[in-house]
C-alpha cells in the first residue's frame, strides 16, 4: 500500500488476525426457497453458494425471536451470529467477518438436535457447524431447510480461530446485534413456554 493510501481511509480495512464487527453486520439469507446463500438480494447475481454445497461456520451467538420477518409474520426464529471457518473460500463469505441469519421452522430443530448431540462432548460453540440445504417437496412445490452437523477443531487455524472468537466474545460479545433484522420481532430469549404462548396469541390478536 503507498503512502498516499495509507493516509486516506474511508470505510478502513479489514483487521487481519481477528474477528471483524462491521458497523453493519454481514446479512446472509439462509435461502429457503431456492437453496443457498444469498448476499444483498435474492436474485441470481447475489448467490454465494448452490444447495448441494456445505459451508463451514463457527457460531457466535444464537437468540430466539417471535415476530414477522420479509414476507413471513408471526412466526419463531433463531437469530444466528456466526464467522466463517477458515476453509470457507473468501469469495464466498469475507474471512473472520460477523456474519448474521434467521432460521426457522424445521431448521431451528435441525440445530438444537445437532446441538444437544454436541453436548455429549463439550460446549457445541466450541466446534465447528457445517450448514447445508435438503431438498423438500409439498403441496406448494420445492423448497429446502437447513441442515446443521457438528465437528470438533482438527487444525490449527481452526483452533486458532477458537482463541479469536473467545477474545471478541468478551469484548464484543454484547454489540452482537441486528437493530434491522428484528425491528418487527420481539426477543423470546428465557421465556417459559407459557410466556412464549401469551406473546404469540397477543400477536394473533
């Protein structure tokens, strides 16, 4: 880099070495519809992955949520802060960048079988998740879930990561946000199952 470009910054660099909070974290549809992950749109240029690929991530954070979200309302949602795992190609998601999603459905189900699974080796946010898309068929047509498997760390960048992750979780850990996201959603995070019923009758009537 010159000495010119070093004393312009704009919208900065991304810090090499660490995990990088953008101001704006990276929004990626999990898309159900077509199968894959969707960056910026859901039209054909803004597909990052195809449904039969597997993309590696390491979780950040994971909240429940009860509201409305695109053109799905009144439904529950898994909020999911994640990173990618070193071996996912930068061109595919941005290395060590928060990154943020909504599941729903049969694939919050699909990720707490596989966390409670986890759980019988250590703390699943350890590891390493691997994310895909099945293919289902209804009355309304074809559409996917989401799919999630669990591994523990096996080289070093994976567990270098890991040292990563844990020094931005106590730093940052509590600026883990999505103020967009959930402008139509109310957080359902300890709530008994009873308290949960009540919030989503009072968003029916």
């Amino acid at each position: 880099m010159s000495d010119k470009q070093q004393a312009i910054s704009i919208f900065g660099q991304r810090p090499e070495n660490c995990i990088y909070l953008p101001e704006v974290p990276l929004s990626c549809r999990l898309n159900c519809k077509d199968g894959g992950i969707f960056i910026g749109g859901n039209e054909p240029k803004h597909r990052k992955t195809n449904p039969e690929d597997k993309i590696e991530i390491s979780i950040l954070k994971a909240s429940k949520f009860f509201g409305s979200l695109g053109k799905i309302e009144g439904a529950l949602w898994v909020q999911l802060f994640f990173i990618p795992a070193p071996s996912v190609s930068p061109e595919i998601l941005p290395p060590n960048t928060v990154c943020v999603s909504y599941i729903k459905k049969q694939s919050i189900a699909h990720l707490y079988n596989t966390v409670q699974a986890a759980m019988n080796k250590c703390d699943p946010g350890f590891g390493i998740f691997t994310l895909s898309f099945n293919r289902q068929n209804s009355e309304l047509g074809t559409y996917y879930t989401i799919d999630f498997e669990w591994r523990e760390r096996n080289n070093d960048a994976e567990h270098q990561q890991l040292e990563q992750v844990k020094t931005f979780l106590a730093e940052f850990g509590n600026q883990l946000i999505d103020i967009e996201g959930t402008r139509a959603m109310t957080c359902v995070n300890g709530m008994t199952g009873a308290e949960l019923q009540a919030v989503m009758m009072n968003a029916v009537i």
